[in-house]
C-alpha cells in the first residue's frame, strides 16, 4: 500500500489531491492498484471498485492520464508525473 488520499465527503465526482511517489523501472511492467472506498462512520468503509493500471501505459498516453470504467459505475482516472532528476 503506497498511502491513502484526504477524505471527500458528499461528492460524487470527487478530485483527489494526495500525491504518492514510487520508484520505477521502465524495463519492467509495474502495475497499480486503486482502489476506491466510501468512509462508513460506524462500520468498516464500503468498498466502491478498483482499477489496475499498467505505469508504463499511463506515461505513454496522452497528457500520462488513463481512464478505466468501474463495474458499478463511474469512471477512475490516473495520473503518473516523472519526478524530476535528484543531483
């Protein structure tokens, strides 16, 4: 688990701003896992879908923005920005 994002409530369009870093390797196939819950106050949050998405075919489409359709409706978009060179 790389971390979790700020809690936005009563959205159903929400725009996250939480950022995470990880390293990569372009030489191999690094998938990410989102996943998407709704905060219950007194029960375990709901689980709202999930997406996979494949780094390199994030950095590689246009604007590095991917879109995947969730089952139960809605649509998830990823962003992936190369850091900028330390040194």
């Amino acid at each position: 688990i790389l971390g979790k994002t700020e809690v936005i409530k009563n959205n159903l369009s929400p725009h996250w701003t939480k950022k995470f870093e990880a390293d990569y390797n372009f030489a191999k196939v690094t998938k990410l896992t989102i996943s998407i819950f709704d905060e219950v106050r007194k029960s375990a949050d709901k689980k709202m879908g999930n997406a996979v998405f494949e780094i390199g075919e994030v950095l590689g489409s246009r604007g590095n923005i991917k879109a995947k359709k969730l089952k139960n409706g809605g649509t998830l978009f990823c962003r992936i920005v190369k850091a900028p060179s330390a040194g």
